[in-house]
C-alpha cells in the first residue's frame, strides 16, 4: 500500500512538471540574475562578447525557471538521502 502511495506522488509530481512544458503562459517574462548580469555588464561596456554560448536553449524562461528548479530539487533529495540513510545506519549499529 505505501508503495502505491509513492509511486501516486512520484507520478503526480511528473505531471505538474511536464505540465509546464505544454501549459505554459504565453506572454510572460520571467528573469533572473543571469539576465540582470548581462544587463549590468552590457551597461558598463557595450561591446561585450560572452566568452561561449550555452549548449541548450530551454524554449522560454518559465521552463529554464523549471529546469533550475528541478535541479536544486533533485540535488536536495540526494544530499537528504544521504543524511537519512547515514542516521538509520547510525541507529541500527546503536541497538545491535
């Protein structure tokens, strides 16, 4: 029954995220501190060049906002992860 339980809010958490992809709100503009930088940068010196070009180009900033999001989210779990697993080894070696 738990099983089902996780698997329901993995899938339900899968939905909201790809849901972004085809439901996104057109005409909105997100920024950050990316676009802020290069605002800033340009600013200063007008014939500034980026040293590269990124590799992918998500399709509009709610989905790079996503993306980031994701990201954080996914390293988060492994570090929490890492810390629960460590603290049950913890007191699994206590009580033997």
């Amino acid at each position: 029954m738990k099983s089902h339980k996780n698997l329901f809010l993995l899938l339900a958490a899968v939905a909201v995220i790809l849901s972004a992809f085809f439901f996104a709100p057109k005409g909105v503009e997100y920024s950050g501190t990316d676009d802020a930088a290069e605002t800033a940068i340009t600013s200063i010196q007008e014939d500034y060049e980026p040293w590269f070009s990124p590799i992918f180009e998500p399709a509009g900033a709610e989905v790079e906002s996503l993306l980031f999001t994701l990201q954080g989210s996914i390293g988060a779990g492994i570090i929490f992860y890492v810390i629960g697993y460590n603290r049950g080894k913890k007191d699994l070696n206590k009580s033997a």
